[in-house]
C-alpha cells in the first residue's frame, strides 16, 4: 500500500467524490467539498481525507440508528474493511465510544470534535424525529 501522502497526490486534484462550488477565481471564494466515506467534515483535504488516511473513523445516519464506523486496513476485501458499531444507548454512551475510539494514543484526536459535532446534530435530528423531542412554543407578547 502507498503512504497516505501519494495516494493524496493523486487524489487531490479531482476523484469521482469531489464537488467543487462557486466561483472560479480565487476572489470569489471557491469551496471543494468531498463525499466519501470517512470524511467527517466533508472537506476536500488530506487531514479530512477518508481516501487518503490510514485511520479513518465517522458515522453514517438513517431513519433509526447512528451507525460509527471504523477502518480496520483489511482493504483487499471491502466488505470487511470498515468494522461498524451503531450508537443507540443514549447521546452520553455515544459521545463517550467516539471520544474512546478517537482519543488513544496515535489515533485521530484532531478529527474528534467534528465527529461529537456530526454525532451532535444527527442525534438531536433522529430525536425529533421519532417524536422525543418537539419544538418549542415561541412566547409572543408580554408575559405577567
């Protein structure tokens, strides 16, 4: 396997995962945006590369579950290459298995807070959508 920084040589300029927005000078600000798998913050980068790195870790959202997923380097088989734990203890139990997986020694703590952000905002959504958590009535007028 080549080192994480050749496989970003060739990938940084344009993969089939890739979408490049706005403008097309430097004025009007352009943003990459990358949708692979592993890419927690959906930047086009190497630090948030899920292509690029060896060690990759992020979640998946549906309907019910918040599945988190971690890449075990067993690439010449692709069905086994990621090992999947869903998140569906509590918001507390989740935060603390990311911040368990991600916060070892030599592991990705600098992708750490977007994944608790990513994990954040998915479980508040699947919340409300199972009708644990409902909106707010918003006060009008005085109120004695």
């Amino acid at each position: 396997m080549a080192s994480p920084n050749v496989i970003w040589s060739v990938i940084s300029k344009n993969n089939s995962y890739v979408q490049r927005r706005n403008g097309r000078t430097r004025r009007s600000g352009a943003v990459a945006l990358s949708g692979e798998r592993g890419n927690p913050m959906n930047k086009h980068t190497f630090k948030m590369s899920g292509l690029a790195n060896k060690q990759v870790f992020g979640l998946d959202e549906d309907a019910k579950t918040i599945t988190f997923y971690v890449k075990t380097g067993n690439g010449k088989s692709p069905r086994n290459e990621f090992e999947e734990v869903a998140l569906n203890k509590g918001f507390k139990a989740g935060a603390k298995a990311i911040k368990a997986a991600t916060g070892k020694v030599y592991k990705r703590r600098d992708i750490e807070a977007a994944l608790l952000t990513r994990f954040a905002l998915a479980h508040r959504a699947a919340s409300v959508q199972a009708g644990g958590r409902t909106k707010g009535v918003q006060k009008q007028g005085r109120s004695e």
